[in-house]
C-alpha cells in the first residue's frame, strides 16, 4: 500500500469501516432466507405437478389398453365409451 500512495503522490485516508447493526443484518439474511425457501416451494410444487400429469396419463393410457379403444375412441366423464371408428 505504501507502493501505491508514493505512486499518487498523497497518503491515502483510511476511514472506518461502517456496518450494519446486527438486527438489520439479520432482516437481511431472513428476507433472503424468504426467497429460497419460495423457490424451493415452487420447484417442489411444479414436480408435484409434472408427477401427476404423468401419473393421469399413465392411468388413461392402461384404461385405454384394458378397452382396446384407439385415439379416435372417447371415455366420457361417465365412464361411458364413445367409439369413433
């Protein structure tokens, strides 16, 4: 450091460091704590969602299997069949 002030030609100020009162620090850090844990929330809910979806698609597709209907065939929310030959 004493490189750089003989290089600028003046000595360098050296002013204390201020910090945040700890109260506030820690409003900070919970705030940011607030973000992650919502983000994992969301993560963990749109992989519920993507497990569902699959699971509902699973389930018509062996219904579909079990009747032997094809993409032109229905199954209204009945549970009657439509054939669509």
């Amino acid at each position: 450091m004493d490189d750089v002030q003989e290089v600028m030609g003046s000595e360098l100020e050296v002013t204390p460091t201020e910090k945040l009162a700890e109260e506030d620090r820690m409003a900070i850090e919970a705030a940011k704590n607030q973000i992650r844990l919502a983000v994992s929330n969301a993560k963990l809910a749109l992989a519920e969602q993507e497990k569902a979806d699959l699971s509902y698609k699973l389930v018509v597709m062996q219904v579909f299997m079990k009747y032997g209907l094809s993409s032109k065939d229905s199954v209204s929310e009945d549970g009657s069949i439509v054939r669509n030959k």
